[in-house]
C-alpha cells in the first residue's frame, strides 16, 4: 500500500470543474489583482474568524513581516518567540531589524511555555509571536495575560491554525493581528503561493491594507509609509474560494483519521499528540513523539507510507540565528522535540484503510523489535 503525505492533486480532482471555471472566469475578466474574489475572501476568512479585518497579501512570511511593521517592531526591540516553528516566524522578527529572543516550548501544545515567557521579558521586550502549531492554538490565554501584564503586543502566527479555536474564541482575535499562510499544503491551499492578516484593530487594518501597496494613502501616488508588493492575486483568491467550500468537510475527514490513530496508537510506547481544554483541533499535522523516530521513518518508507520531520532543527541551530540563541542545551523541550517528533500521514484525502495501515505499521515496529 502507499500512502502518501501531501496529495494535492486529489484535493483539485474533488473540484477540477468549479475550479477551472473560477479560474477560467477570472482570466477573461481581465481583473487580475485585488479584484472581488480577493475581497469576498478578505470578508469570508475573517468572517470565519469571528474578526472585522482580512488583509490579502502575498504568503504567510508576508503577513507576519507586514503585520510586524505595521505595529511599529523594529530596530532596539525583543520579540520572544519560539524556537519550534517554520522559519519564518522568526526570519520576519530578523527581517524588522529587531532581535528574536527564543522561549522553550511545551508539549502539550507544542508553543511557547507561557511559565518560561516572564524570565526572558526584558526592558526592551516590545511584543510576543506565538505560533499556534500543527491545527490547534498554543496557551494562548495565558500568553495574553502575560502580554497583558507586561504592556507587551501580541501578534500571532496562525499559519497553521486556519480554523482553530479555543471555546469558540478564534486564532485572530487574541492578538493585534494574526497571519496566515495558504501556501499549497496548508488545510487551505493555494495554486501556488498566499497569504492574509486578520485583525480586529482599525488601525493595524489600515496600516497593512497600505503597505500592502508601497504604503500608498487613501490617494492614488501618494506615500504614507514604507511599504511593499505584496498582492493576494486574484486567480490564487477564485482557487482558495472554491476549495473553502471543502474546507469543512476536509477537516471533519483530519478529525476522523486522528481519531483512528489516537485509538490504535493508544498504550504503544510513545507520545501521542494531546489537544488542549477547550480547543478544537483541525489536524493540519499528527505528531507524535518517539525516541525511536529515524527507525521508525525508515520503517515506514519501507512499506510505502510517508512521514515527514516538522521540524528537524530547532531555529536557534541554523546559522543565520545562532547569535539570537544560546547554543545546545539552552531550549531543552524544543532540542529533544526535534529529535523525537514524527509527523504521520493526515491529508484528507487518506481512507481510513489506509491509516490502520499506518497505525498497524506502527505497532509492529514498536512491539516486535523493542
Ligand atoms: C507556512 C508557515 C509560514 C509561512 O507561510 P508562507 O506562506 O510559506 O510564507 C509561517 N509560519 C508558519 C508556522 C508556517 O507553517
């Protein structure tokens, strides 16, 4: 059997006619960049956000670098962020000018430990970029009270948590803004490359709609800030507006293919991923822990089911972010996750045949030779 990590492809089979209609009926209208597509999906994805802004940009990198700008993050500022995350979290705070400071993580949530976020608040900390992981958001309350306490802002890092709430409060509406990625193998998945900010603030909202545009005013030509290029194009707007209307039913399949691992995974030895009180959990990765984890990859690939590592190397091993960290042993949770973790096949267009498969791979490595 093979089971495959991504399958993209199946995602358009699903949709391949009202896709090469949206796409087709976007090309003849000649309108290309911030066109009614782009708007009505600015509008449905900070509907579905419960937020009063979306701003379309380019990609996810985009929208944190943005958002980072637009609230004023720069030179002489701290951003504590984590070290367990796609790159561009921190690669933004860099960006800015300013100096990323890392925070251990917990893995429950795999984000920040809000209990390890006090000790590195410093005089020139200015804001705190939580990464909401895998489908589920972080502690994100008890970062916000800490934010809070500490006159800090709060920004987001919801590239992976599109849909993701906690009691009904969503990814969004905790920060001054949250970004998120539609790059093609996100839950929602453009032809290519997209992003958007969400914001509940008027004037964040402002600022990022402008330098979106080279920081272009209400009049045309005319410059209120530096800005950037950095267009939600409109073909990438029709291809996501039509798989939105899946987005619901994909996730219900991720919930369902989790729900089989967590039951035959249950009392082998190793980790499986936990889902904070409260929260719902999309599934956009199954990670489990295990000290066994290049063996079991390797397993695995030989009876044709794919895994993959989110993330092999923690971001303050990579050279371009050593000096922000302090080397091995300083982010102890985030250095033995690295190690340990082990994202299992989700995508939503597996059968659930194929993840007993999985399942049963699994536990036949774990039992016959441990
Ligand atoms: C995907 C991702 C990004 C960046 O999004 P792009 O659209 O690829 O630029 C940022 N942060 C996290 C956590 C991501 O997973």
């Amino acid at each position: 059997m093979r089971v495959p990590f991504y399958d993209i492809k199946a995602q358009y089979d699903d949709l391949a006619s009202s896709m090469s209609d949206a796409v087709q009926s976007v090309l003849s209208s000649g309108v290309y960049v911030l066109g009614p597509n782009h708007n009505q999906l600015e509008r449905e994805i900070a509907d579905r956000h419960g937020v009063k802004h979306g701003i379309g940009v380019a990609n996810g990198t985009d929208a944190l670098r943005i958002l980072m700008d637009a609230v004023g993050i720069g030179e002489g500022d701290e951003v504590i962020t984590p070290a367990f995350t796609f790159v561009a979290s921190v690669e933004t705070v860099v960006q800015t000018g300013a100096t990323p400071v890392f925070v251990d993580i917990e893995t429950e949530s795999f984000g920040i430990d809000p209990a390890k976020i006090e000790a590195a608040i410093t005089s020139r900390t200015k804001a705190i970029l939580p990464v909401h992981l895998f489908g589920q958001l972080c502690r994100i309350d008890e970062i916000k009270a800490i934010a809070d306490r500490h006159g800090l802002l709060l920004l987001e890092d919801g590239a992976q948590a599109l849909d993701s709430h906690c009691n009904g409060k969503f990814a969004g509406q905790y920060g001054l803004g949250c970004g998120f990625s539609f790059y093609v193998t996100k839950n929602l998945g453009a032809a290519g490359d997209a992003g958007m900010i969400i914001s509940n603030h008027d004037e964040v909202n402002e600022r990022c709609r402008s330098m979106r545009i080279h920081g272009m005013g209400r009049e045309r030509y005319y410059y209120d800030h530096l800005g950037y290029t950095s267009r939600l194009d409109e073909i990438q707007a029709a291809v996501l507006r039509v798989k939105l209307q899946k987005l619901d039913a994909w996730n219900l399949q991720r919930q369902k293919l989790a729900e089989i691992y967590q039951r035959e995974l249950a009392g082998l030895p190793l980790t499986l991923p936990t889902v904070l009180d409260g929260n719902n959990h999309t599934w956009h990765q199954f990670s489990i822990l295990t000290d066994r984890r290049d063996e079991l990859q390797a397993f695995l690939k030989s009876r044709g089911a794919d895994s993959m590592i989110y993330y092999p190397v923690p971001i303050h091993f990579h050279a371009p972010y050593l000096k922000y960290g302090n080397g091995k042993g300083s982010l102890p949770v985030t250095e033995r996750v690295c190690e340990q973790i082990l994202n299992l096949p989700i995508q939503p267009h597996l059968s659930e045949d194929q993840i007993h498969y999985v399942a049963r791979s699994i536990q036949e490595f774990l039992t016959s030779q441990s």
